[in-house]
C-alpha cells in the first residue's frame, strides 16, 4: 500500500475515534443535565443474595439533609438499564432521584429472568434505603416486562409507593395481582395506538379496543368504556388511573417524546417536589443522538484499525490480492441474488421458534432469545452452503472455478497458519474496540446505542456465554462471506472488480433486504388498524435490529475479502463482533 493510502487510514481512523470521543461527550452531557445530574453505576444485593445492577440519577443539592422524590424506572424484556435513559434523564431534570434498574438475568444483574418479581421488589427496596431519597414520595415507571416489575413491587410494597406509570404493559402479570379500581396506588397506563403486544397484555387485536374489555373497565371502577385522557378515581385516595394512548409502536415508547412526556406528566400530578419544569421540555433525545454518533464512529474504526493491522509486518502477508471472480453471472445472478434475500425472511420466526425448542436453556447455551438466533443463524448456512455447492458441482466446476476463486484456500490447500493469523488479526482488532466500549461506560457511563441497537460491555459470565455462542456465529459468517464474495461477487465487463462502495452497496442489500421486506409486512398492516399479518411480535421487534447489524456485517465481508482476497478475516471479525453484540444485550435464563 502507498505512503498515500496509509495517511488516509490514520486519517480515518483519527475521525472514527473523534466521533467516539465527540457522541460520548456530547451523550455524557446530556445525561448529566449539563453536569447538574450526577450518574453513578451502582450494585446491590437483592433476594436470594442476586447481585442487582442500576444506574441512580442524582440531581444537584440533593442529600441527605435534603431527601427528594425517587423513581424506580425500570426496562422491559431483553434490554437493560440504559434503554430507560429518555425517563430517566427526564425525571433526573425534573428534581428527582431515579433508579434505573437492570432487571434479574438482565444487564449486569445476576440470572436468572423472570426471579425475584423480575427484580422490581429489589430495586424499591434499595431505592427507598437511601437517605436522599423520601420515602414517602416514591414513584415507580416500568416499560413493557419493567411494568410487571412495578407491580411486583407494589404487590410485595402495597405501602411503600405513591404511584406507578406502565407504558405497553398491563396488569395480571406474573408476580403482580390483576388490577381493581383500588390496586395498584395511582396508576397511569401508556399504551401506544400501534403496541405490538395488545393480545398478550389485554388480549384484544389492536390497542384502541382495549378500552372497551373487562380486564381495563374493572381497573379503572368503571362499566363504561375508558376514556382516553380521563382522569379517574382520586389521587388523593389512591385509586387515580389515567389512559394514555401515544402514536407509536411498542419499542417506539422508549423514543417517543409523548410517551415520556404522559410519564412526566403522571409523576408530577402525583408525586410532592420537583421543579415543575413542563413535560413538553426534552433533551433526553440529544443522548441518543450522541450515542449513535459514537456508534457509528465505533463501526468505522474497525476499517482503518484492521487495514493497519494489516499493514503490519506480522500480518502484512495476509494481504493477497482479490482472485479473478468465478461467480454465478446473467439471469444466474439474479436468482441467486433473490434466494439470498428471501431464505433469511422466509426461515425467521420458523428457525428461531425450533431452536428453542430443540435447545432449551442450559448452562452451556443460557440465552433463550440467543440460541433461537443461533440456529436461524445456522440453518440459513446450511441452505446456503448447500445451494452453493449444488451451484458449483453442477455448473461452475466446469468454467474451471476451484476452492481459490472464492477466497477459500491457498494453491487448492488450506492454510492453517494463514487461517490463525486471520483470528488472530480480528482478536486483536476486537480487543481494541472493546477497549474503546469499556473507556465509554467507565468514563461517560453511556454504552453505544441508537434505539434497539446497543452495544455495551460484558460481564465474565458474558464472556463465558459469548465463547459458548462463538463457534456457530462464525461459521454462519463464513459461508455468508462466501456466498457474497464468491458466488455473488459483480464484476465490470472487462471482469475486473467493481468499486468497493459499490460492491459495498449491493452485499448490503443482498443481506438486509429480505428482513426490511419481511418488517414491511408485519408494519404496514398494523399502522393501517389490522394485526400483524404473521403474528410473533417479540421476534418481530428483535428483527428491526437485524437490519443495521447486517448491514454492519456486509461491510465488515466486504472490505476485509478486497483486503486479504480471502472469506477469514471479515467473517472472524463479523463473529467476534455479533456474538458480542447480540450475548451483551440478551437476557440470561439458566440459573447459574
């Protein structure tokens, strides 16, 4: 490589860890309300000696001397502490104490999910422990599976709370008894227009008939339908309830400013103190956009970092020029080009919904949600290896093509030493974007994050069930690479390669159009007031982040194979990165 290109990758790089440092400064910022919120990452033991993880929100002149109201703010269903940080940097701002809980077998709490009232009894209880905080003033804000949380709570504190606000959740969970027009204390219901989850919370089709079934009627002490908006009941007595009912979907709650804003608004009309700022004034969003702009700086410091590493003398003879393309060519192309991105859409909920079933949770493979990406993972190679195969045995064995032309071998041999050195190559190269993780929560106390796309920092026991999760991602990776770079790889008509933003731009949609189309299906229905047409709401939500995340991994594929002229250090890269990704963020259900 010239002296030219390598200025341009310490030039790239210098960029990508510019944006790191700058969505970080700007994240920690907002989440500190300009310094006058102190965040500390905190642990403490909860039931049955489980080590509990949150984040507490401290507003400034705060103490002991001078206690405020606290919130106990708490995640839904395989996300952790800081999907919270829109209320939790709103109610912070606003003068109170806030605990933003990682659930059990969530985040940096001990497994496993679903124990101990999904952790939310613990987190009251230590929320009301602190001398800062009232006791007599304490509100509780659950999203989703952290609304069954809340109730636990109350259930098992019926005295120890003021009010509660549920977004996309409902009464009757497990832990927490079905609601009355007396229990729970002053209650506020968010539930947005187009909730995945309305027949499993309420068991009604679509959200606005909610208003109309026994179980929302008894809770609000009616016989007519619920209003949306209507204030219930008496504050004063306990028995307030209140129905909001934003535009949006379920995961939309945790970045919709009149979701967050109906919570304000609830804890304001119930809870002594504050500083009355009006619901309507936000920031929370700016840390979010903060986040992301370390994410993406986070994704683009893995190029100029592996193409140094690159340039190195010990792996410097990984770099091998791209071999002459063999891959399928004409009408050819394009069936493949549609097998691609169908096969992952048509075998989603089917594969992820046998893997359960087929590996329930063990100390070995612990994560459900995991595991069922695991074998979908595993199953689309499978097809995929054997549609190759199939391909090449009947058709382009005889143009001459061999294991070389799709970046496979070294002389029609396997260079194992080669093949470590790659590992090798995307170890450290992962080590060094962990570091750069790592840096971000100890120093910021933000993790890298846009919506439902979040990367943070491992645990050990993370790390012991990423090694377990290791093996099958990577090979899903490898034969991905190898379809993309080998068999689908475009050429221009003298058959020399096409340019790498280009080739880029067409391994990207190859790998993520299937799951945009297979979204559009389920959400174009929904928004238009009918079901989701396929069912399966929770892999459905699972599924929105697939989209960034292969697109990631399709970039990642191709930059490394215009690299190396081989499938290895993309797909170690790619199985390194996504296991962590995916194993960090999940909830852990074994028992350990």
């Amino acid at each position: 490589m010239t002296g030219t290109n390598i200025r341009r990758l310490w030039l790239l790089l210098g960029l990508a860890l510019l944006l790191v440092l700058g969505g970080g400064l700007l994240a920690s910022a907002v989440q500190t309300a300009g310094g006058t919120v102190e965040v500390r990452d905190v642990r403490f033991m909860g039931t049955n000696g489980t080590m509990m993880s949150g984040l507490l929100y401290i507003p400034q002149g705060v103490t002991a001397e001078n206690p405020a109201p606290g919130i106990l703010a708490i995640h839904g269903y395989i996300n952790s502490r800081e999907t919270q940080d829109g209320f939790a940097i709103e109610f912070a701002r606003r003068g109170y104490v806030v605990l933003a809980l990682d659930q059990t077998g969530h985040g940096f709490s001990d497994p496993p999910a679903f124990a101990n009232g999904f952790g939310g009894p613990d987190g009251l209880r230590y929320l009301r422990s602190l001398d800062i905080v009232d006791p007599d003033n304490i509100g509780m804000e659950g999203h989703s599976m952290g609304g069954w949380a809340s109730l636990a709570a109350a259930a098992t504190y019926p005295d120890d709370y003021k009010a509660i606000v549920i977004e996309g959740s409902s009464t009757g969970a497990p832990f927490a008894a079905e609601g009355t027009g007396e229990w729970p204390r002053n209650l506020g219901l968010v539930f947005s227009e187009w909730d995945e989850f309305s027949q499993l919370m309420w068991g009604v089709e679509l959200p606005p008939q909610m208003v109309d079934t026994d179980k929302l009627k008894t809770l609000f002490g009616t016989d007519e339908p619920v209003e949306v908006g209507r204030l219930y009941g008496s504050i004063e007595d306990g028995t307030a309830r209140q129905l909001y009912m934003p535009r949006g979907t379920h995961p939309n709650d945790h970045i919709s400013t009149e979701a967050i804003g109906d919570a304000i608004e609830w804890m304001q009309m119930n809870l002594e103190g504050g500083n009355g700022l009006p619901p309507s004034d936000q920031i929370w969003y700016w840390k979010e956009i903060g986040t992301f702009i370390a994410f993406i700086g986070l994704v683009l410091f893995i190029f100029p970092a592996g193409g140094l590493l690159l340039e190195s003398r010990f792996f410097g003879d990984l770099r091998e020029p791209v071999p002459v393309s063999q891959g399928v060519r004409g009408a050819g192309w394009w069936i493949a080009a549609l097998l691609t991105i169908a096969i992952p859409a048509i075998t989603y909920f089917w594969l992820q919904n046998r893997g359960t079933e087929w590996f329930p949770v063990s100390a070995f493979w612990p994560q459900q949600i995991t595991t069922g990406i695991m074998v979908w993972a595993v199953g689309n190679a499978i097809i995929t290896l054997v549609l190759f195969l199939i391909w090449h045995f009947t058709s382009n064995r005889a143009a001459a093509a061999a294991t070389d032309s799709y970046g496979v071998s070294w002389g029609r041999r396997l260079d194992w030493g080669r093949i470590g050195k790659s590992f090798l190559l995307a170890s450290w190269l992962m080590l060094l974007t962990y570091l750069l993780v790592a840096f971000s929560d100890w120093f910021f106390k933000t993790d890298f994050r846009l919506w439902v796309l979040a990367l943070k920092p491992m645990s050990r026991l993370h790390f012991q069930i990423f090694l377990a999760y290791l093996i099958p991602f990577t090979l899903f990776f490898l034969v991905a690479s190898l379809a993309i770079n080998g068999q689908m790889r475009r050429t221009n008509p003298d058959g020399t390669p096409v340019p790498l933003g280009r080739a880029m731009l067409i391994n990207v949609v190859l790998m993520t159009l299937g799951i945009v189309i297979l979204l559009l299906i389920q959400y174009l229905p929904l928004m238009s007031g009918r079901p989701l047409p396929l069912g399966e709401p929770l892999l459905t939500i699972v599924a929105i982040q697939f989209v960034p995340l292969l697109a990631i991994v399709a970039l990642i594929l191709t930059y490394f194979f215009r690299k190396t002229g081989h499938i290895y250090v993309g797909a170690f890269i790619c199985g390194l990165f996504v296991t962590w990704y995916i194993v960090a963020g999940q909830a852990i259900q074994f028992a350990f």
